[in-house]
C-alpha cells in the first residue's frame, strides 16, 4: 500500500469543540510564523527524532507546517511526510509554504489527530507539536498513534509545564475562587505525567527532555493572555466551564487578574515561563522481549 493510499480526505465533520479551535487557529494563521519561538522548538523535536532518509512522517496539528517541512528535507526523496491539521486557514499558509520551498515529498491534509484513518504500522515517525493541550482525550488519542506506527516507530511531541504561560496559571488560580477548575497543561505539566501518559498507552524506551524556556513579556501582553472569555474555546474541556460563570463574576475575576499581572512587573517586563518537555516513546517490538526504560533529562 502507498502513501497515497494512505491518504486522509479533503473534508472533515468537527464536533463544536473542535471546530471552535480550528476557527481560532485559522484566524492566527497569519500572524502565527511571526518571531521566532515557534520555528525553534520546532526545529528542536526534529532534531530529537533523528530522523534517517526513507522514512515514512506523520505531523499531527501540523499548523503552518514548521516541523512537516523540516522533516520532508531529512527524509528526502526516498521519504513522505503527511502534514494534518482541522484548520483550513494554518494549511492554507502551510501549503503556500511548501509551494515555495520546491519540496516534492510532502503533501497537507484537512484531518483531525484523534480521528486518523491511516493504516496500522505504517509511519516510522510521528510529530505532534505544541497541541496536546487541545487534544480532547489524551489517553485515546496517544493509543491512536501507536498503532499507526510500525514496530519500534517513534512518537515525539512537545508539552509544556503546568508553571507555563503566565496568563493561564494566574487565570487559573483566580477562577479556582469561583469553582472554576481550567485543565490547559495540567495533563501534561510534569515528566512524570508525560510519562504515564506513554506508558499507558504501551510505548518504550520513553525519554523526556525538560528544557527551561520563556522570556520576559510586557504587561501589556500578559493582560492579554486573560482567558476569562466564555466564547473561546478552553483547551481539553467542552463546554467551556466558564459559561457557569455570571458576567459580574467575569468582570470582578479580570480585575483580579489585571492586579496580580501589576504586581508581577518588574523592570524587565513580567516573566513568562514557557518551560517545555520533549517527550519521545518508542512503539515495541512484538515480543522483543526488550524491557521498557524510561529517562528523564533536564537541559542540552
């Protein structure tokens, strides 16, 4: 069977939940390859992979395709790179992009990652960068990709730290006062529960890098990471919990918000840590009868 008969389709029904996100990301889809923090973690999960020509790539929540098209240059010729993603505006860009770099092992697809329809044990790698946090069942959805990877495949993807982004964890502390309980990297904010979370779903040799990442933003910023708003979707959770709220409470929690974010300031600008795991898992081997391992490092 070829890639092409691999291929997902050109359309794809979206719960609401999913579809919010995908109407969010493709109204950033112009503004999302700004800068250059995006482009460097991507390029470091490519790096972690080590990807060899021939390989057969799979890149979940592709967005504009930073790590698909890295990837499709380690592969070469010999390779295929499959970029996916539920937002027609981040495929857009990833697809003008592509048409510029003259790669011809590489193709974009409208699909969602809990939903593949890709047969088993087929790609050797699989990305999924800076979107665990929307998936709507972690647990499924990492058994998903384990069976689309071919024995000993190798899963990577980046998760953030539950201390990450200073506008979610000040958001979700003030909204705890209201019975308000916001998931954002709650799931994934620990190498241990990287960790469990590959276990559980049967992969091996598991390796996670915690690297320190972040800078200093304007509070300015900050005050814009408020996320207080019920018409946005809220990563990993549907309904959004803060509907329950009323709009007094929403009101009277943002000047609680604005407050802690004045008290932050400082000199620089206020601290937005944005520390990251790179987590790796291997697919086994049927009966290989090699014992799982598991490492946990912290820096390069």
């Amino acid at each position: 069977m070829t890639w092409r008969e691999n291929a997902v389709s050109d359309r794809v029904e979206l719960e609401k939940y999913k579809q919010q996100i995908a109407n969010l990301y493709s109204a950033r889809s112009a503004s999302y390859d700004r800068g250059d923090w995006h482009p460097r973690i991507a390029r470091r999960l490519v790096e972690y992979a080590r990807l060899s020509p021939g390989q057969q790539v799979l890149d979940i929540a592709t967005g504009t395709g930073m790590v698909a098209l890295l990837a499709a240059q380690i592969v070469k010729m010999e390779g295929h790179v499959i970029g996916i993603d539920i937002s027609t505006g981040m495929l857009e860009r990833a697809r003008q992009k592509l048409k510029a770099s003259g790669l011809k092992n590489i193709e974009f697809q409208l699909a969602d990652g809990e939903a593949l329809s890709f047969r088993e044990n087929h790609f050797d790698t699989i990305f999924c960068s800076s979107a665990m946090i929307w998936m709507s069942d972690l647990h499924r959805a990492l058994r998903l990709w384990q069976r689309c990877l071919k024995p000993g495949g190798l899963l990577c993807f980046h998760a953030f730290a539950d201390t990450a982004f200073v506008g979610g964890v000040v958001s979700q502390k003030i909204l705890e006062k209201y019975d308000v309980s916001l998931s954002l990297n709650k799931p994934t904010g620990t190498t241990q529960k990287c960790y469990d979370l590959m276990d559980a779903a049967g992969f091996e040799n598991i390796e996670i890098k915690s690297e320190p990442d972040g800078s200093y933003i304007s509070l300015e910023q900050a005050k814009g990471m408020w996320i207080g708003d019920s018409s946005f979707p809220t990563p990993g959770q549907y309904p959004n919990p803060l509907r329950e709220l009323s709009l007094s409470q929403r009101v009277e929690a943002k000047i609680e918000f604005d407050a802690v974010l004045d008290s932050l300031q400082t000199e620089r600008g206020i601290w937005d840590d944005r520390t990251i795991f790179y987590t790796l898992g291997r697919k086994a081997f049927p009966k290989d009868g090699l014992a799982s391992g598991r490492i946990i490092s912290n820096g390069y």
